[in-house]
C-alpha cells in the first residue's frame, strides 16, 4: 500500500484541488491505498484505456447496498455489464440520434439568448447561477417534453441526490437524499403514465411506444433512465461550462487566441474537457484476481480510473499541465471509454459551443469580477464543479 498518496473524495481542501495530490500516481502503475477499504488508484493513460475497455474483468455494478435500498434494484445504463448494457444502451441510444440532437439546436440557442438578456440588462454576471446551471437543465427539460420552468424543481432534486457522493461508504444517505430521490420519482412516474394516454414527439414518449417490443425498458428501467439523463446529463454540462470558463479566463493569451479565432471554438471545448474534466473518475470491480501493468489486483477491490490524472499522463499529452486550446491530438478520456462512452457527449458539445460561442459575442471582454477569485466547488468529488463564479462584462 502506497504512503506517499493523499486521496479523500470526503475532503472539501481535497476536492477543491485535487490536482496537486494525483502528482502522486499520474502516468504510474495502479497505485494500492487504503481508503476505508482497500482501493486501487489508476493515473496511467494506458492503464486506464486497459480498463475501461475490458468490462469482461472490469464490472460497472459499483452501487453499494445503501445506494440500491434508497435507488432500488432497476438496472441503470450507467451500472450495468453486459448483456443487460447492451440491451439498455441500444434502446436508450435512440434518444441521442444525430438528427434528435441537431433537432435541439436552435432551443439551445433560444435558451442560451434569453438567459445572456437577463445577464446583459443586470450589467454582471455570475456564471453558475445565470448561465451554466440553468441551460443544461432547461435542454434537458425540452427532450423529456416537460416544462422547461421546472428546471428549479429539477436542480433542486439533483442537487440533493449528487451529494450522495459525499456519504462514506457504510454509511446511510442523509434523510434530503432520499427525499429528493422519491420526488423525482414520484414526477416522472406521473410524467410517463401522462404519455401513454396522450404520447407526443418527446423522448419520453417515444421510449414508452417502444414497451411493447420484445426488449424494451421496464416501467423500472425507464423511470431509472429518464432519473440518470436529468443527473448526468445536467450535471456534467453544468461543470463543462463553470470548469471550461475558469480555465479559458485564467489563461488569458489562449481567451485572446480563440477570441481572434473563433474557429478554434471546438477545439478548445476538447481542452476544457482534458484539462478539468467535469467527471473526475469512474469506479470498477474486477471480478477476479489479476494484473494491471506489473501490479496484482485482488478480485472486488474497486478500482478508482482517474480520468482527470490520466487527461494529464505526459505519455500521452506534451506539457500536460498546460491548458492549451490548440492541442492536437486530445484524446481525452473525460467522456469514458469504450462501452461505457458517454450516451451525451454530442449533446455536451453542442449545449458547450453554442454557450460559448454566445459569450464570445456578445461579452468579449468577459473577466473575472475579482482578478484573484476565491473559488468554492459544490460537494460532489465525482462530478466536479465550481458553486459560483463571479464574472464582469463590460
């Protein structure tokens, strides 16, 4: 067990800078710990790319017996091994075609408009609150076919249930976890029975006409589902745009660059994503004893895969701490890999490009209000964010 690695997802210091301790095992071996119970730290490119794509050994069913006596037994996308994921992820793909997601372009730009007018008349603008926070959901809300000023009552509920998080293990989910969990719920059990009576174009609608096939999603399954598109698909949206704004403000030459060349727009997004990814690591089981690069891991010990300490393996990326929006190859591993890559990643980009490309328009001198920014992140290890950022736009 290694004695020269600090990891504590349960640590606020921690989690607000979590860069300085994976130093410690970036582009190394898989590093043994302990952390309540024996874990097992991977900060290699390679390693993780090994991995993420070997669900063979590797299990995705990570969810502690706590988690499932609150969330219930239903099999999610996110947790499950084939050939239950196979069957999830290829009814639940419909709901990301190329053409459904093109389709939401210009809401997401109508959406984008309207809360930039709020800012621009206020003279200020603080990011999370104004812009990062609402869009994701608000997008979300309009795939689902409900009403987009719901998106409150919807952060609000994914708010309580994303610090789960912050629970150690063994012990039970705080009473506003739960409580959040059943309202959700209870929604989206309304939300689905109202679409068998009067179905529309909205994906919740087309995933309950498809019950009837031989492998459709349960009425579990699809409650499950429509829960982890509303938590992972704002969420982590939410964090691109704070972590993405942060980085490109606090390196002021590459704000310039891309402000003179929009053009570099996507590659910079790609950027963002690399070098504070909005999901940290991602947790699997190997299912029997075996070997990762020289070291032996014991069957059932989870496996932390450090997507963010990988994003910055000087194996893979030249000057890896640098934030440097030409960077070309990036192969990033923030949006997973391999059977596991994210369901929303074109999504993502498209909310992200639409959203900054509007802020480069329409506030090109956008800056921090206090040059030196004290800077909170919301509790979540995981998914990792900022809670405020406070910017000025003339």
């Amino acid at each position: 067990m290694s004695t020269d690695i600090y990891f504590n997802p349960w640590d606020a210091a921690f989690r607000a800078n979590p860069y300085q301790h994976y130093k410690a095992f970036i582009g190394k071996p898989p590093s043994p710990i302990e952390m309540f119970v024996p874990i097992v730290l991977v900060g290699s490119y390679v390693d993780a790319l090994t991995i993420l794509r070997d669900p063979e050994h590797f299990s995705s069913d990570v969810r502690p017996m706590e988690r499932k006596e609150v969330f219930g037994n239903a099999e999610r996308l996110l947790f499950a091994d084939p050939p239950t994921h196979t069957r999830l992820r290829k009814l639940i793909s419909r709901a990301f075609t190329p053409k459904r997601i093109n389709d939401l372009t210009p809401r997401i730009r109508e959406f984008t408009a309207r809360l930039l007018d709020k800012v621009a008349e206020r003279g200020r603008c603080e990011l999370m609150a104004d812009l990062a926070v609402p869009l994701p959901v608000m997008v979300i809300a309009e795939m689902l076919g409900v009403p987009t000023a719901d998106y409150e009552r919807f952060k609000h509920w994914s708010d309580r249930i994303i610090e789960s998080d912050n629970t150690p293990p063994g012990m039970p989910l705080p009473a506003s976890v739960v409580e959040a969990f059943k309202a959700l719920t209870e929604f989206f059990v309304g939300e689905i029975a109202r679409r068998r009576e009067r179905p529309g174009t909205d994906l919740v609608s087309a995933l309950v006409s498809a019950r009837d096939e031989a492998d459709a999603l349960t009425e579990e399954e699809l409650v499950a589902f429509v829960i982890l598109l509303l938590l992972a698909g704002n969420e982590t949206t939410t964090n691109l745009l704070g972590n993405g704004t942060l980085a490109l403000l606090s390196n002021p030459e590459q704000y310039a660059l891309l402000r003179e060349n929009r053009a570099l727009l996507p590659r910079a997004i790609e950027e963002m994503l690399r070098y504070d990814p909005p999901a940290q690591s991602t947790v699997r089981l190997p299912r029997v004893d075996t070997v990762v690069s020289g070291v032996e891991i014991k069957a059932q010990t989870p496996v932390f895969v450090v997507v963010a300490a990988a994003n910055r393996d000087p194996a893979q990326f030249s000057d890896p701490e640098r934030f440097v929006i030409t960077r070309e190859p990036n192969d990033h591993l923030s949006f997973g890999h391999g059977i596991h890559y994210c369901l929303g990643a074109a999504l993502a980009r498209l909310e992200a490009a639409v959203a900054f490309g509007a802020l480069l328009e329409r506030f090109p001198r956008l800056r921090f209000a206090n040059p030196q920014p004290e800077l909170t992140y919301k509790g979540s290890y995981f998914l990792r964010g900022l809670a405020e950022l406070h910017l000025e736009i003339s």
